[in-house]
C-alpha cells in the first residue's frame, strides 16, 4: 500500500496538484483534478487512438499542446486546460472538423445527444469561415441496424476499434488518406455481430446511427426509465425511451460488473416487439375459436374448471417472467396442493443446492480467470456482453479456452477437443491434456450451458461437470439463456414430491391425469404435446402459448412492471416500469392473487409490498438487490450415466429466442439479413438531402 | 354561500366581486351580444397605453374565447365602433363563433393523428387466428 503512495506522480491541472498512479494519462489526471477535457475519439473501454486532436493541452516546457489521451503523465508535469493557446487549439481543431461535416443537423439523428454539436457550441468558434465545397461520402451498407451517412464521419475510428477490440470481428475498417480517408466495411456486408449496435452509441457524431429509430424522436421528448433487460440471462441494465406508451428504443447503462456499456443487438431493438401482438384484454375460447371477454367471464371459467382439481393442475413458468409473479404462482399451486410446477420449460436437468445453477465466479471474475472451459455452450449467441468480457479476458493473454461442442466462432481462439459428453467423461478421467492445464491454471473456470443440459443425460453431465470442478479446483459456472431461470429456481419452482416436471406434465396431461394447465408465460412448449388439457395462458404477447390457451389473462411486459430478476450470476435486480400495461392487462402477480380469491385459496398478499416482505421471508437474498450472494460449493447431483450423443446448443436462432422477441420486425429483419447476406439491409432510402 | 366564496376567491366560476363593483362604479354598458356577454367601456375615460379601458362581463363562464366575432374587433381595439354603431355585416361565409375547444373531449383532431388512427395506445393488440 505504501509503496503505492509513494509511487504516485505529482501534477498540478489548472494550478491544482493532484497524485496519480505512473502510467496515467494526461486526461486521466485532468479529470482527477476536475478539468473537463473535450473528445471524440478517446474512449475509456477502448485502445487509445489519439487522432481527433480535440483534447489537446498545454504542457509547461513542451513545444507544442499536446494529446492528452495518448500522453502519459511525468512527475512535476505542469498542465493548463484553460489557457489561451488550449483555446485557439481547440477552435482550430474544431474548425478543421466542421469543414467537412454537413450542416445537416435539423435532419440529423444524433440531433440533441451529439458530441460535435456539443463540443462545437462549448469550445468551437463562432463563426464560418469555410467557403468552398464540403467533401461528400458515400453511405456504407451496415445493414439492418446500423444506418450510415458517412459525409457526417469525423474518423474518429470508434467504430473500428470496437469491432476489432470488443466484439471481435475485424469487418470495420479506415481505407484512404488524407481527406479521402473513409470508414467502410469490407465488401459492403453488414456486421456480423451480435453487438453492432453499440458502434451507433459509440459514434460521437451521427454518421452512424440506429435504422430502425430513424426519424421517429427526438431525445428531449422521450421519457427514460432506468430498468434491467430480460432477453438473455445477464441482466444487462437498460435505459428504456418511452413517448406515451411506445417504447421507442432501448440503450444501454454501465454496470462494470454486468454488461459494462455494451448490449447485445437482441436487447437493443427488440423495442417494437413491445410494441406488437399485445394481449390487452381476457380471452376465452368459445367453440374452438378465442374471444374476447371480461375478466369476470374469464375467471368463472377457470374457477369453473380448476376448483376441486387443484391436484390435476400442473404450471410452467416461461423465460421472461418476474419472480414476484413466479412467488405468488407456487403460492398459488402450493395452496391448491398441486406439486406439479415447474419453472424449466425447456426441460433442463437442473437440481441441487444454489451452487449447482448459478454462474459462481461472477461475469466480472472471468477477467480473474486463467483457464476456460466450455460445456455445450455457444456463449456468442446465449449471451453476447459476457463473450465480449471473455474476449476481453482473452486479449489480456495467457488464457486457454477449450469447449466441448460443436465448432463455432466465438469471435476469439478456443479449441474444440470434442463435441459430445465422451470428451467431458474422457476429461474427468483424466485422459484429456486440458485437465491437467485445468488442475495447474491457479483460477480455472467451467462453463455449463443449457444446451447440454437439456438432454436425457442432462443430470449425468451438470454432475460430471461438478466433479470435474471439485477434480481441478476450477470453479463451477451455469451460463442460463431465460432471465426468469434463477429467480424460479430460486423460489423453488421445481415439482414437489410426486410432482411431474414438464416432461411429465406433458405426458400425462396427454393421458389426462392432470387436467389444467397454467402456461406462464411459457411459450417453447409444443401446444399438442398438452392432448385435450385445459389450458391458462398468463402472458403479455401473443404467441405459441396462447394459441394454444383455453383462456388468455393478459399480463405486463418486463417495461411494464417493477420487479424482480435474478440473473445468471444470481444478482437480484430490479426493473421499472416505464409504462403501464396494455389496455385491460394487469400486473403477474395481481392476477395470481384474484385468481387465489376466486379458487377459494386467497394468497395472504394484497399489495406488492406484502408480497415482497413474504418472498424475502422465503428467499432473503432477494432483497439484497445487486449484490451477488455466494452460494455453497456445488453438489453432484444423482443420475443414470453419461451417453454420448454431442452436445447441442441452447440458442440457435439468435433473433428468436422468446415471444417479445418474436413479435419485433426488426428481430425478424435481422434473421433475414443474416440469412441472406446478399441482401443486407436497404441502402435505398437516401432522401437527397441526408449527405 | 358557495357562489359568494367563489366569486371572492375565484375568477374562473364567475365574475370576481371586485370587476362587478368596479363595473357598478364606472362601467358604460357599450351593448349586449347574443349569448347575454355585457361589454362595458370606462366612463369617465380611464386609458391603459392611451386606449379607453374596455371589459366584458360574460354571461357564464369566464372564457375569452366566448367573446362573440362581433365585438372581437371592438375588444381588441381594431375598431372603435361598436357592432351597433357600425354596420356590422354578417357575410353568409362567416360561421358562427365557437368556443375553444382544447383540452375537452370536442377538441380538433387531424386526420392521421395517433388519436384517429387507433394506435394512440402505443401498441398493436394480438387478435387470434
């Protein structure tokens, strides 16, 4: 600690001393010190480029100003950001900047929430003194997301290194000099990542900016709720835009430990699915055919089938779910004395103590991780922003990653040594040499995905898995794809004894021991798997479950209620809500406890406040919102022998993994794009005045 | 009872006690338009910004707009005459005076408002197949 201190390099900003660590840069100390220093190519979560020349100051003894983004501290260094020579650099600097940027700001996306037009008003000149033609770009075709106008680019190269940097595709890039330098991808093909998005947050101006909000807002006129995203099972925090009920886009918020700043594009633009195929009234299916009704109506009728048959109802909780809403449905289904829930509905074999389900090392512990294993996973489609963090851990160096599955490109080197549960049987043996890398790497990490775990087998390799762990010293991570999976697990949302498990429920709903049905939000289950059932969907779109449904309870999207999700690390967090729910649809948990009333089982709750206070009770480290809980070491669950068929992987079709997602056109845009790669995107809709 | 604390304390209900005082003290009735508004002008010639200080007394709500297109002119100072002192010409392409409607339910909606085209709740609902 001393010996720190006693490193630290003494520079005065503005008169003001300040102690930094060596190594620092000049910016990094201005900001220590309170000096506001402008940019646009410098950013904190990547490489150093120094070419914007905007931060330029002056540095006592040097010749000229220097850029304070690439130049690291000296002791006694003496450094004005307010001088007149840092004045007239700046002006200058952005002077050179404006002549080529269009004065097209009153049609410019970026409008309001643009680093140029900021730093232009704050530290550019005041007038023109540019006659001549301004240079004209040609747009770039990056596909369905990324729109372009590259007359607007100011080469800051963002976008270039973030593809290279973070998202690992090396398909952005600066060709040209001079004045003719431009941004381009290669051969006009869209990105192929699953975080291009972020370019259009990163760009300072607005040459590249989202297609799909194009022309539709402007920033001041959106309302933003801070809330969490559910698509995949990070966690990632969000920032949704609202305009009356609309969600009209969704970004990203930092949280170092979770998403850092990133998002994948699925989080990013599945806003429209918010948007469409809303339930927003009851359903009851009437001669074969779903009609609206009241919600009185809607209740008679499941107080008409359920009661008396709380034993031959069976409930599945889906992906997106809050736990709140999966807390009052097993209080629901505990009160009718039915052990027949389940919250896996793709059918994970997942049991065991907390220390068997959740990622145990933390999502900002793989930078601390010295050795990788992947077990069926494909982490690029189930979670992109946790790929990036091992990229990012995997650019530090000195990091073997090995996977078990089938070959894919998870954007950084990893070898795949085989691709199905007789390679991890041969590794728990021994018999690999990865094991031994393993055993040596003083802080490996196993990575299970859901895709091996959904097999008949699934128990033998989540137990193979754990001794493997306990074998090597590595720790134990469960990489989920449902944002709803921790929390259900959590709450106990597995049978009880003598309980069917959903392929359980399906079979013998299919020979008519259980009767009813409560789908919750569960929409990957097969409706004829379910034979002549009754079934209650409880869900906010409209998709395969309530096609399937005998009565349709329309429910609130994870926008539209504040509640809580615990996500794959098991961080409880908590959403806001940023709109109400649609038309006559209510809160989860609001409709579980009427539907309690009516089964003449009343839950003990009548407002959210109780409810919370009763599920803390049950699981206390709820409460303890964004803190990550420890659990136990993991425990080899029992189980009847490993097969051998190869792994297969959770998340195939990335844009449609869940019913908010499939309802998006922009979600359905990108599978097209990516499917038909000559056809990226419509470059057609310049309106002449856009560059 | 209620009527009189609203008239004090209020300006929106009815005309405040101090403008029917003030209008007894020094108010010229000027004429009556046909929805019983009383327009009145100072009668000793009282002058703001050297114009003849004019009011109306409204027969109802206090809403300017409910001041008749007859005496509008008069009121705003774009004429001097009243409707009856000066031929006031009702031309036949002149439609009756109608009262703002903002903010009510009668208010003015454009055809392809969010409000007319059915999507003013921000969503598009699922309808089964």
């Amino acid at each position: 600690m001393s010996e720190t201190e006693n490193n630290l390099v003494k520079v005065t900003v503005d008169g003001q001393a300040v102690e930094v660590a060596p190594g620092t840069t000049i910016m990094q100390a201005c900001e220590e010190a309170g000096a506001e220093i402008p940019r646009f190519c410098y950013h904190e979560r990547l490489s150093v480029a120094g070419n914007c020349r905007m931060c330029l100051v002056e540095v006592e003894n040097a010749p000229k100003p220097v850029a304070s983004c690439a130049m690291p501290v000296a002791p006694d260094m003496v450094v004005s950001t307010t001088s007149e020579t840092v004045k007239t650099a700046r002006e200058g600097v952005m002077e050179f900047l404006l002549i080529n940027h269009p004065l097209d700001c009153p049609i410019c996306d970026q409008g309001g929430e643009c680093d140029l037009q900021d730093q232009a008003l704050g530290f550019g000149g005041d007038a023109s003194r540019f006659d001549d033609n301004k240079r004209a770009v040609e747009n770039k075709n990056m596909g369905p997301l990324v729109k372009t106008i590259m007359t607007r680019c100011i080469h800051c190269t963002r976008c270039v290194r973030f593809a290279q940097e973070v998202a690992g595709v090396p398909e952005i890039g600066a060709i040209g000099r001079g004045e003719d330098t431009e941004i381009t991808t290669y051969l006009e093909a869209s990105l192929d990542s699953e975080m291009s998005g972020n370019v259009i947050d990163l760009c300072p101006v607005g040459a590249l900016t989202s297609r799909p909000y194009a022309f539709t807002a402007r920033p001041w006129e959106l309302r933003k709720t801070e809330t969490i995203d559910v698509m995949d099972a990070l966690g990632s925090n969000i920032r949704v835009d609202m305009r009356g009920r609309e969600a009209m886009r969704i970004m990203p918020r930092n949280h170092d430990d979770v998403n850092e700043e990133w998002l994948s594009d699925k989080s990013r633009f599945v806003w429209d699915g918010l948007n469409t195929q809303r339930l927003d009234r009851p359903f009851i299916r009437q001669n074969g055919k779903l009609t609206p009704a009241s919600w009185d109506a809607a209740f008679d009728l499941v107080e008409s089938k359920l009661k008396g048959k709380g034993a031959a109802t069976a409930a599945i909780a889906g992906d997106l779910v809050c736990a709140e809403g999966q807390f009052a449905l097993k209080g629901l289904m505990d009160a009718l004395a039915s052990p027949h829930v389940d919250c896996r509905q793709d059918g994970a074999k997942i049991s065991g103590p907390r220390g068997n389900y959740i990622f145990n090392a933390s999502i900002a512990g793989i930078e601390e991780a010295d050795a990788l294993l992947l077990i069926g996973s494909n982490p690029r489609l189930e979670a992109p922003v946790l790929n990036a963090r091992i990229r990012k851990r995997y650019l530090m160096g000195d990091f073997p990653i090995v996977a078990i599955g089938e070959a894919v490109d998870l954007t950084y080197k990893a070898e795949f040594i085989g691709a199905g549960a007789d390679t991890l049987a041969d590794l728990l043996a021994g018999k690999q040499s990865f094991a031994d890398t393993l055993k040596n790497a003083k802080n490996p990490m196993i990575i299970v995905g859901q895709g091996a775990l959904t097999r008949e087998d699934g128990a033998a390799v989540l137990a193979a898995a754990i001794e493997l762990a306990a074998k090597t010293g590595a720790s134990f991570n469960m990489l989920h794809t449902a944002a709803a999976r921790v929390a259900g697990l959590d709450l106990g949302l597995v049978p009880g004894e003598g309980g069917h498990d959903v392929a359980g429920i399906q079979d013998a709903a299919q020979s008519g021991t259980i009767e009813n049905v409560i789908f919750y939000g569960a929409d990957e289950i097969a409706g004829a798997s379910l034979g002549d059932a009754f079934v209650v969907y409880i869900g906010s779109h409209g998709d395969r479950g309530a096609h399937r449904a005998d009565v349709i309870l329309p429910a609130a999207a994870y926008t539209e209620k504040q509640a809580t999700y615990v996500n794959t690390e098991g961080r409880a967090q908590m959403t806001e809500q940023a709109a109400t729910p649609p038309g006559e649809a209510r809160e989860d948990w609001k409709i579980f406890r009427a539907l309690s009333a009516r089964l003449d089982v009343t839950l003990p709750y009548d407002n959210l406040a109780a409810l919370r206070a009763a599920m803390y009770e049950a699981v206390p480290h709820l409460a303890q919102l964004d803190d990550v809980i420890a659990a136990d070491a993991p425990v080899a669950p029992p189980h009847d022998g490993l097969g051998a068929e190869a792994f297969t992987y959770a998340v195939n079709d990335f844009y449609f993994t869940n019913p908010i997602a499939r309802a998006s056109a922009i979600m359905a845009d990108c599978a097209k794009a990516k499917n038909e790669p000559k056809n990226r995107g419509d470059s057609s809709e310049g309106t002449g005045t856009d560059g | 009872m209620m009527r009189f604390l609203k008239m004090l304390f209020t300006w929106w209900h009815h005309q405040t006690l101090s403008t029917l005082l003030h209008t007894r003290r020094r108010g010229k009735l000027m004429g009556v338009d046909g929805q019983g508004n009383c327009y009145y002008e100072d009668k000793h010639g009282a002058s703001i910004n050297g114009k003849t200080r004019r009011w109306v007394l409204y027969n109802g709500d206090i809403e300017t707009t409910r001041i008749s297109p007859e005496w509008h002119g008069w009121m705003h100072y774009t004429v001097d005459e009243t409707p009856d002192q000066a031929a006031y010409v009702k031309r036949d392409w002149m439609k009756p005076g109608q009262i703002n409607m903002t903010g009510t339910k009668d208010a003015h909606k454009p055809a392809g408002m969010a409000d007319t085209t059915g999507y003013a709740d921000g969503y598009d609902a699922w309808t089964p197949k």
